[in-house]
C-alpha cells in the first residue's frame, strides 16, 4: 500500500466489507458478517476489526458510507435500515478514538455518486447524478465537481417523492417487481434472460417507469450524466430500451437527448466509493 492508500469502509445491514484502496484500486478486501440484532457495540467491533484487517501505517484515513441519513458535520449515524440497535452512532468519532486515522462518514448512496465521479465512468464530468437501483432507489449529486449532500445529508433522496399511489422507488427499484408481479427482480431477470414474453414486457413496462425519474433529474438538476449501480442496474441492456423510447418523446429532449446514462462498470464500487468520501471530504484532486 502507498502513501494514499484510504480505507473504504461499506456498512449494510447483513455485513460491513472494508478496503484499502490506493489509485483508484482496492488491494485488500475484508467482509464480516454483522451479527443478526447485533448490540451496537457487536457491530462496532465488526467494523474495527475488519478495518483493521485491511490498513497499516500508510492508511492516510477512512470513508464510511452507511445506508442511513447523517449529521455530516459531526459524522454521527442517524439510524441504520436493518440494524435497530443503531440510533444516533457517533461513528466518526468512534473509528477515529479506536483506529486512529481522520473518518468521514455519509450516506452510501453519496459515496456511490463520489465514487463513480473519481474511478468510474463519471470521471470527466462536472455535474453528475450517481442513481442506486436496488431494494430501493438512492442517488447522490456531483454538482459542479464536488459531492452536494446538502443541508441535511438530503440531496438526490429522489425515491421519496410522491409518484402516483406511492413513491418513485416504489416504481423505479426492485420493489416495482414485487408490488406489480408478486416476484423478486432476480427471478425476474432470470426469466426475461431465457426470453420468457411476460418478463421481457415486464421490464419494458419498468424501463418507462426509469424514464420518469430520468425526466424529473433533466428537469430539477439538467446533469451531464447519469450513472446506475445497484443490483437491478445490471438488468440495463432489459430495460434501456423501453427507457429510452419514452425519452424520446419527453418535451425536452434538447436535455435529455444529451444527457447520458450507463450503467456502472465499476468493481467493489460500494468500497470505492466510501473511500472516495474521504478524499473528496479532505480535498484531494
């Protein structure tokens, strides 16, 4: 590891995965399992031994991204989707009493976006949105080169808008498959990929759902692109068509027409992206 190798730290609900991460590459990868209704001290510890797993005296500091709202200034963890235990963490100051290296802490779906700006197919642009399909839907804003997480760590929440009888992620993620079809989107996929007529119209029917939450990011923030990660991401090529074709006839297509949106290629993006929190926190170009 080189003198800028930075931790990258992934907390989710069922595991954390830490990283060392130097140019741009992870050279050491540690996952541990969070213990099921784990105390927060349980989970803590899983979180400094798996840190510690992967860092040595050239690690210059550590990005976490938690799936949960946080007080950026302070670094405190608001709550955890998945892990009830953790209500207001002080994990900044934490990691950094125990570990010893400065910590920067937010929402992953801003790391994501981070990330993809600094290693993955954003780099180059200036205003980005970095867009999580998932169980969810999650987006972090890159607005003119830097992560915007805003006042309250709020900025890019797009799948809590209202959106017809529910919200857009309602629509827009993994749970459009389960609330319209009664199916998880894996198995999903599975069937669109032996070309099985109903699951192909199903992603079409979802790639038209995706074009009105591209709409209202050309209309609310007119980025240069759009960048996807996130389980469902990877069923693209199933439904970009029926996406695009609704694109197409949106009234401003002078913005949508030039704004591009791909998938990530990134691997260990989620590690990636935390450890780029910490260097766009700490300014390094």
């Amino acid at each position: 590891m080189d003198a800028h190798c930075v931790v990258g730290v992934d907390l989710g609900g069922t595991k954390v995965t830490a990283g060392a991460v130097s140019n741009g590459v992870v050279t050491r990868l540690e996952s541990r399992r969070i213990p099921p209704a784990g105390s927060e001290d349980a989970v803590l510890a899983e979180i400094v031994a798996a840190i510690a797993k992967v860092s040595d005296e050239s690690a210059i500091g550590i990005g976490v991204g938690v799936p949960s709202v946080v007080e950026l200034a302070t670094g405190v963890v608001l709550e955890v989707e998945n892990i009830p235990t953790w209500r207001r963490v002080p994990l900044k100051a934490i990691l950094e009493d125990r570990v010893g290296l400065p910590t920067y802490v937010n929402n992953d779906a801003n790391a994501f976006a981070v990330g993809e700006h600094r290693f993955g197919r954003g780099r180059g642009f200036r205003d980005l949105v970095g867009m999580t399909l998932g169980t969810g839907l999650g987006a972090g804003l890159i607005i003119d080169g830097r992560l915007h997480s805003g006042r309250n760590c709020g900025a890019g929440e797009l799948g809590s808008i209202p959106h017809r009888d529910g919200t857009i992620e309602d629509y827009c993620s993994g749970r459009f498959f389960l609330r319209e079809y009664g199916v998880a989107g894996e198995v999903m996929e599975v069937q669109a990929r032996r070309g099985d007529d109903a699951a192909l119209a199903a992603f079409a029917r979802f790639g038209r759902e995706v074009a009105s939450v591209m709409m209202l990011v050309a209309c609310a923030l007119d980025p240069e692109a759009v960048i996807l990660g996130g389980s469902v991401s990877r069923c693209f090529d199933l439904f970009a068509p029926s996406m695009r074709a609704r694109l197409e006839g949106f009234g401003y297509t002078h913005v949508t027409g030039s704004m591009v949106i791909e998938p990530s290629e990134l691997k260990d993006a989620a590690v990636l992206g935390a450890a780029a929190l910490y260097l766009d926190a700490a300014g390094y170009r």
